[in-house]
C-alpha cells in the first residue's frame, strides 16, 4: 500500500542543474513557482469519468446497461459521491439526465430504450460530476452510441452525398418496413438550418426505389448543422430525416507538429503530422518534404490513423513544404511551420522504466543570449507535480533525467519555463511501466452449446491484491460485431482521452498489444494533440480557476425562506417530506434566511415538499429554492465523427435479431379513438395576453414526461430560443444572433414570472407552452421591456358541484409557504434478468439476446478470485467477455475474453 500511495510524492526536486557562478537571478524564485503551482493541485483535485456499457450499439426496446467509475487523484478531500449521465440525441438535444449514486467510486445505471420515446439515432452519452462542472467540458466522458429501429420504424433508408459545385448531389434508396423498394413513390423534400429551410424541391424514386436531389451548399455552416428531411408520399406519409454535415466535401487536411513547438534552426527534432478529413478521421497518407529549392529532405509516411513522425534539420532562412498524397486524392501541398532563429524548447529523447530522458534545445545562434540563464522545467501527472528542477544553459542542449520508476501509468506534462514565469515549450509523453491491474478470466471449458451453463473465473493476478470493483458483459460477438479498436475502454478512458481535448479516433488502437507500433502512435498522437487543463503561465500569476460547485456528497436541497417583503427570515423552520420514502426532515435557517437539507436519498420523479407553516407567521413567508445548474449542451462535439450515417444498413443483421426479439411489440399503425374532444387551453384565455397573436409554437405537455428539472428541458424544448448560461436568461435566436440582449417575458397562467421561479413549477402539470416571436400591437413589450414571450400554461382541474368553497379557492392559490417539486433523484435500482436453463421447459423458449450476461457489481476482495455462472442463449459462434474495473490503489483493468457456443 506504502508504494502505491507515495508515488505522487516522489521527485519533486528542487534541483540545480549546471549552475554556474555568473548565472543570473531568476525573477522568480523556483519555490515560490511550485508554491504556486502546488497550491492548484492541492485545491483543485482532478476527477475524472468513464462509463463501461454492456455493448457497443442497441436497438429500440433494449434496454442500455452501464456502469460509472470515477478517478481522482489522492488528493485529502472528499472525492464526489454522484456522477450524472446526459443522453443528448442527434440534434444536440437533452433527452434525459440520470443521477448515478456512488460507492466505492462506482455506481450502476440502465436507460430503457423505450420505443415510444427513443427513435432511431446517434445518441451522445456524456458523464461527469458537478466539480467537474467547474472546469473545461471538454473532459467530459464522451460516447455516442447508435440506436436502430426495428419495431417502429417504417422507412428504411441509405443515403450517399456527392458534392457538385456549389451544390451537393444526394442519392438515397428507400425501402419500407418489411424491406421492399419503393419504387414509383413521389416525395418533398427540404434541406433546413435549424428550423428554416435554405432549399427545397420534389421528385420521384425509379424503379431500385431511388431518388437524386440536388441543393445548394454554398454556405458550408448551414450544412455542418443542417438536416435533409425527406416525405415519401404513400398510404401514410413516410420521412427521412438525415444530417447535412456528411454532405460537406471530404477534404485532406494535414497539420505538422515540431516537437516542443518549433522548428528551431540548425536543431535536428522530431515533427508528427496529423492528415484527416472533413469529420476528423485519420487518414492514411504518404509524402515528403521538400526545400524552397523543390529539393526532397526527407520522406514520411504514417504510422496508422493518419499520424506519424519524422526526424528534421530545419535551416536558417530556409522555408520548407510537405507533398502529400492520399489514396484515391492525388497530391497536395501544405507548409511546414517557419524556421525560428531563436527559440528554446523542450523534448523527450528515451522513456523507460527507471527515468525519462529529457532535454532543452535552443540554435546555436540564441545560444549566447541565453547563457547561464535559468530556466526551470516541470513535470505533471493526474494532476499532481511530480517533477521541478531549475537548470542553466551551458551548452546549446542541456539533458535532464527525470527519476520515473514509481510513477503510475498515465500521461505527463513536461512544461519548460522561463525565469519570468512564462510558459515556453511544452511535450506530453506516456509513462506505461506500471503494474495495472491484472485480471484473468477463465471459463471451465473452451466450446459450449446453446443455453448451457458457463462457470467464470476471474482473478486477480496483480502482486499486490486489493479489493477491486469490477463490471463484467458477455455479448453474442455473432450478433454484435465490434472493432475493438473503436471501444473506448477503461484504460484509453481514463488515461488518454479524459487528458486531451478534441477528438481521438480509435482510442483502443493505442493499448492493444498487437499492434507493433502502437507506442510510436501513441507519442505521435501526443505532440498532435491539445493538453490544456490549466496554463502555467495563470498559475504563476495566481489567477485559479473559479469554484462554482463542490464535489457533491448527497443529494442537497438548499434555498433562502423570506417575508413576502423580501426581507430574510432568520431562525425560521422548515419541514421536507418524501411520502414515497416515509421520510419527513427539519431544518432552520441561518441569520441570513438560507437552510439546507444535506444528504438526501430519493429516487427519481418522486414528490418532495418543503414546507414553512410551522412558524406563527407562515402566511406572510415566502420559500425560494435554489436553482440547479446543469452544464449546456455542448453543440457539435468533436465525437460526432462517431455517428453513423445508414444505420439501417450498418445495423442490418442486429436489427433483424432485434425484430424477431421484439416480434409482439410492434405499435399498431391507425387506431380509430371516438372519444370526447379534449379542451384545448391557449394563452387567449389570459387578459394579459389577449393581445399577442397565434403562438409561432405550441409545446404540448406529453413531450416533458420524464422532465425532473424544468429549465433543463426548455433549453432543448423551446423552439426559437437560446439560452444564455451567463446572463442566464432566455432570447429570441433570431435576436440573440444578431447581437440582441432582450430577454423574452415568462407568464405562468397569465401572470409574469422571472427565471428563477421556472423550477418551482411541476413539469407534469404543464398543459402547453407557447412561444410568441412576435408582438406586433406592444401591449407585452412595451410593459415588461421584452422581446417575445413564452406563456405556460398548467392544466386546469374542473370544480366540483356549482359553487367552490373557499378551501377549494384556497387549494387554487399558489402558496409561496409550501413548494411541491419533483427533482432529479437517484436512478431507480433495477437488475439485469438472467434466465435459467435447467429443465426441458425452459429450454424450449426462444432466446435471442445479445447480451447474455450483465453484472456491474462484482467485487474481488483480497483473496484475488471470484466465481459467476450464468447460461448461454440461443446464438451459436464467439461469445466475448469483456471485464473493466478499479481496486483501491486506483489501479485499472481491462481484459477481453472469448469463448465459442456450437
């Protein structure tokens, strides 16, 4: 344990290297520079996210298992005990935010595909905790998942896009439910920006069920966030609905990276090249370098997904170019970095287990300025500093061995430094000596048959046996054919991509032993990719970043109890209760009017009231809730590369076992109803908005079922409308992206309310909301300053009898006193069914799942074995077995295993 927990103290050497007697005095002391330093690292712990899912991709009516870990650096703080899991659909809208409890730095959570709601997509799963909140999203765990559909969906689709000009040609062939063509069909078409189309036309499939468009692609912007919708006109209409970002022309782009930041004249350094295409995907290409002489210096190809490194001696006053050529692209030229004269910089020479090798490199010509000057250079890792040292140049290199031999696994920064305290050169390289940890699994036999029953051993191999947290899915791979290299597992996760910005194809590529080369990948990986967690250059300024959320350790409801004067009401009581947990708590307020109700436990969409009626003067007191901030959407992540264009042919094989899975569970396509007409409620029924004309947009209130948090859901709901997370207020878009600052009015039933009351209102009983853009008589705008206007309407009981007694008015009456909320709770507990396959009855039923076996709770104690049966299903071929965890020490696993069902 002593060892596995002291290794981010070692190294941080205050060391002098080469100091001479002439050397000149740093402006800023080295300590007071890790003082600094260190003071971040000690204040701001690092956390990160990653979630292992039972399998890579679903169908409608699965239901999506998963588990959290969460990693953080031993820092002393209370590390957080909730992460929250974002389901964010194709568009860049919020479906669903589950609120996954934590133990052990582990919890478990399912999300049920359920076919009313969930539609064929390329869904986003985004993972974080609320301290993480306080930095870059960009850190966020990120993975998109692809849902087909096979129970409702009655057109399917393949699309392809060739670009024509300054139009693009798009070719898609339809076929219905059952996979027929549909040949002779007339369709509409329009190609929208948001909600406004920019083209539009008709046309007609031949007889393959083909159709071509053609539209204009000027404007490249309007197609990255731009949707084809597309009717078949038939019996029922039939849409297509396909983004536009895979229109944009693939185009080779290729970027070069000289090691530390520049080319340095007459210093001969590594340059990694990066070539991708229009959505970020490597691409493979060879070339060389040429002088402004147009003479060949050297030649470079890449060592997988599009990247790789090649050795240069840059010459002063010299230019130089790349001739680069793609398969099926023909050649292309792009520039080098310019040649510096002057310049220091910092680079990596050997990684091994003991020590890296690192050295300082300046030209020989800024040499002489730079002569027994200090410079200082650090090293970070997981948020930790573990290396510091103050040298001088001597000579034009300075090498520098850095001790490494307790360092866990994982990504360092080595930042070069100058005696002001100013960032110079920066090189990120990955340390993997460490032992992880071990897991081996084994089965009692090599070859089964179907729905017989599978004995799993698991061990843990590690020298050291800690108690682990281990998550363990068995999938049908026949079913479910993945490339390994696209899973984002626990160990690219939490030691790759949660430390870089951008995107990171194929993160499993860099830690399969198979491949060769991986570690040269990886390093070229690195000098091409961002790293910006902190700036040293703020540090040493001792600007930190602001905390607006602690690591939360229960769920908390907090707020401020007023008289309705305004006035803060000290020393008052408040009583929560939960019916459905037969949980009632006490609470008073400070001087200043704030309680708190710490800790909670609640699952989600359960009622919770807060009540002030045990004071004498309760009838003038007024409960204000704390609002709960959620980060935004953040549109057009980089992982978008990920989606999936033609699901319906990428998932073809999938889909047809899903439908034979869900066979009974298709939706009937017309139901007569004959039923009373429902009353309709609109803002016309409220003076104060007689005047405003029809609605632009109606929401109705079906569509918040399942909403916990109201101002959540708006953000994604309220067609037209942007909402600004600083000024946290809501505008017109059209407005707000011509630089309009007027926010649109609230009316609750008629009555003006401010943003902050938004969350006080129950989502289920909403009726509608209704979005007004225009006010063309002034009788809103002119009142309340505002520039349109979004009314919600609740739904309305009817009294019973002739007359309402005053209770019933009372009842009527919002009551400032007592608030009913429903807030985001912790995700219900539910377990994975496995079925069992011991008697000749049972063996008899059909069963075609994909995942066979799901246990996120799987726990190894010190003894370093664990044993779990399970039976096999009814699919013959490859089943894989795939195990991730975390022991005590922070130390991770994953292993993959397969075994074969005849």
């Amino acid at each position: 344990m002593k060892k596995i927990y002291s290794i981010y103290s070692v190294f941080l050497l205050l060391l002098f290297v080469q100091i001479l007697q002439a050397q000149e005095v740093p402006k800023i002391p080295i300590n007071t520079v890790v003082d600094r330093v260190q003071k971040y690292f000690g204040v701001y712990p690092l956390e990160k996210v990653h979630v292992h899912f039972d399998k890579p991709y679903y169908a409608v009516g699965d239901t999506l298992w998963f588990k959290t870990y969460l990693y953080h650096n031993p820092v002393a703080y209370d590390p957080s005990k909730i992460t929250y899991v974002d389901i964010i659909n194709g568009r860049d809208s919020l479906i669903q935010t589950l609120r996954i409890p934590l133990k052990n730095n582990s919890g478990s959570g399912y999300f049920v595909l359920d076919p009313q709601v969930v539609k064929q997509d390329n869904y986003r799963f985004r993972a974080y905790t609320k301290w993480m909140m306080n930095f870059d999203v960009g850190y966020f765990y990120n993975k998109v998942i692809t849902v087909g559909d096979a129970i409702n969906k009655k057109l399917a689709s393949e699309i392809s896009y060739q670009p024509e000009g300054n139009k693009t040609k798009a070719t898609i062939q339809f076929r219905d439910s059952k996979g027929a063509l549909l040949s002779k069909k007339k369709v509409t078409w329009e190609a929208i920006d948001g909600w406004d189309p920019f083209d539009k036309g008709k046309s007609e499939t031949d007889d393959m069920g083909r159709v071509t468009l053609s539209f204009s692609s000027k404007d490249k912007e309007m197609l990255k966030k731009g949707r084809l919708i597309v009717k078949v006109d038939g019996e029922s209409s039939l849409v297509g609905d396909f983004p536009l970002r895979n229109a944009l022309a693939e185009m080779l782009d290729v970027q070069f990276f000289p090691e530390g930041g520049d080319l340095l004249a007459g210093v001969a350094k590594n340059v990694a090249f990066k070539a991708v295409d229009t959505d970020g995907k490597g691409v493979k290409v060879k070339g060389k370098i040429i002088d402004s002489k147009k003479k060949m210096v050297v030649e470079f190809a890449d060592l997988g997904l599009g990247m790789g490194q090649f050795n240069l001696l840059p010459l002063a006053g010299e230019s130089y170019k790349a001739v680069v050529s793609a398969d099926g692209r023909g050649e292309k030229t792009f520039d080098l970095p310019a040649v510096q004269a002057e310049g220091i910089n910092v680079v990596v020479t050997k990684v091994e287990e003991d020590a890296i090798q690192v050295g300082l490199v300046t030209s020989d010509s800024y040499f002489p300025k730079v002569e027994n000057q200090p410079f200082y250079i650090f090293g970070q890792m997981n948020g930790q500093l573990i290396y510091g040292a103050q040298a001088t140049m001597k000579n034009a290199s300075l090498a520098l061995s850095v001790p490494a031999k307790e360092l866990p696994n994982g990504i360092i920064q080595f930042t070069l430094m100058s005696p002001q305290g100013k960032a110079l050169s920066e090189r990120l390289v990955f340390y993997s000596f460490a032992e992880d940890l071990n897991i081996q699994v084994k089965t009692d036999k090599a070859d089964y048959a179907k729905k017989e029953k599978v004995k799993l051993d698991i061990n843990n191999m590690t020298s050291e046996k800690l108690v682990s947290s281990l998550s363990i899915a068995v999938i049908d791979e026949t079913k479910v054919p993945y490339d390994d290299h696209q899973e984002n597992g626990i160990w690219s996760s939490l030691l790759l991509t949660s430390d870089l910005m951008g995107y990171i194809e194929k993160p499993g590529y860099y830690f399969d032993k198979e491949v060769t080369n991986r570690k040269e990948a990886l390093d070229a990986l690195l000098m091409t990719q961002g790293f910006r967690r902190f700036s040293y250059d703020d540090l040493v300024a001792e600007k930190y970043p602001q905390v607006n959320f602690m690591p939360e350790q229960g769920i908390t409801i907090a707020g401020t109890l007023r008289l309705n004067t305004g006035k803060p009401y000290p020393n008052g009581g408040l009583l929560l209760s939960i019916p459905a947990r037969a949980l009632r708590k006490d609470a008073y307020t400070d001087k200043d009017g704030r309680f708190v109700f710490p800790d909670l436990n609640f699952p989600d969409s359960v009622k919770v009231t807060v009540n002030a009626r045990s004071n004498d003067n309760y009838r003038n007191l007024v409960i204000n809730l704390d609002q709960s901030y959620y980060p935004d959407v953040d549109n057009n992540n980089p992982y978008k590369a990920n989606d999936i264009l033609n699901i319906d042919k990428q998932m073809e094989e999938y889909l047809a076992n899903s439908k034979n899975e869900f066979r009974t569970s298709n939706l009937i396509d017309e139901v007569t109803v004959t039923a009373s007409r429902k009353e309709v409620r609109t803002s016309k029924e409220f003076s104060a908005l007689s005047g405003l004309s029809m609605a632009d947009h109606r929401v109705e209130g079906d569509r918040l079922s399942g909403c916990n948090v109201l101002t959540m859901c708006l953000n994604t709901l309220l067609t037209g409308v942007t909402y600004d997370s600083q000024t946290l207020k809501y505008y017109l878009t059209r407005s707000y992206n011509q630089g309009s600052r007027i926010p649109v009015q609230f009316f609750l039933n008629g009555m003006p309310i401010d943003e902050n009351t938004l969350n006080s209102i129950v989502p289920a009983e909403i009726e509608a909301i209704e979005i007004f853009n225009r006010d063309d008589l002034g009788t809103v705008s002119r009142l309340y300053q505002n520039d349109g206007v979004v009314s919600i309407i609740t739904k309305k009981e009817k009294p019973k009898g002739p007359r309402m007694t005053l209770a019933q008015i009372e009842a009527l009456l919002p009551k400032s006193n007592v608030v009913d909320l429903y807030p985001l709770g912790y995700i219900k507990e539910r377990k994975f069914y496995t079925p069992k396959y011991d008697t000749d009855q049972s063996r008899s039923t059909n069963d075609y799942r994909t995942t066979v076996y799901w246990n996120p709770d799987v726990v190894v104690d010190e003894t370093g074995t664990v044993s779990l049966d399970y039976f096999n299903a009814d699919g013959n071929g490859r089943y894989k077995v795939v195990v991730e965890g975390i022991d005590n020490a922070g130390r991770i696993g994953r292993t993959v295993y397969y075994y074969n069902v005849k």
